[in-house]
C-alpha cells in the first residue's frame, strides 16, 4: 500500500479544522463566518485549547497549507501530525461541555 504524505497532511488539516469546529459549536463560540486561526484563537484565548493541544491544532494546520500550496510531502512531519491527529481524537466526547471538555483536554496532556 503506497503511503501519500502529501494527500496525508492536506487530510490531518481537515480533521483539525472540523474537530476545532466541533468543539466550538459544543462550546457556543462557533461563527461559521471566522476564518479558522480566529476560532482557532477564540478556542485558546477562551482557555479551552491550552499549551500541547493548541499547538497540536496549529501544527496540523501549518503542516496542511504547506502540503496544499508547497505540495510539502514529508514522510516524517506526516507521521508526526498523524500521531498529533490521534491524540487530539482519542478523548470521546470531550467536547459535551465546556467544562468537561476543558478537563479532558487538560487531562490528555498534563
């Protein structure tokens, strides 16, 4: 099976962008309108996207819009974001409430 490191990372972007959108819609700051680094920012200055995650988020997207518009295609940052992806996902339902999502984010990582 081949792997795609391109293609890998222009998806990990995705799932970043609509995880960051979730969260925000079950958080009640979600404007459909913002571009992405603003609900992004929104989320973190809220404090509900603090330190490691926050920054798991933004290398997802960094990461992504090189591989869109430089056609980056690292194996290594590839496997690197996949494994940001996995650990930004694995925490079902984190995202129910703004209280429980601010402790199991924080649980995640510290």
């Amino acid at each position: 099976m081949p792997f795609d490191p391109n293609t890998c990372l222009i998806k990990l972007r995705q799932f970043g962008e609509l995880l960051a959108q979730l969260i925000a819609a079950n958080v009640g700051v979600y404007d459909h309108e913002a571009r992405q680094i603003d609900l992004m920012r929104r989320l973190r200055d809220k404090g509900i996207l603090k330190g490691k995650i926050f920054d798991f988020f933004d290398q997802l997207c960094l990461a992504g819009n090189d591989a869109t518009h430089a056609f980056a295609d690292d194996q290594r940052t590839a496997l690197s974001n996949l494994k940001y992806a996995r650990q930004l996902g694995v925490q079902p339902g984190y995202a129910q409430n703004k209280t429980r999502c601010k402790f199991l984010l924080q649980s995640v990582f510290y």
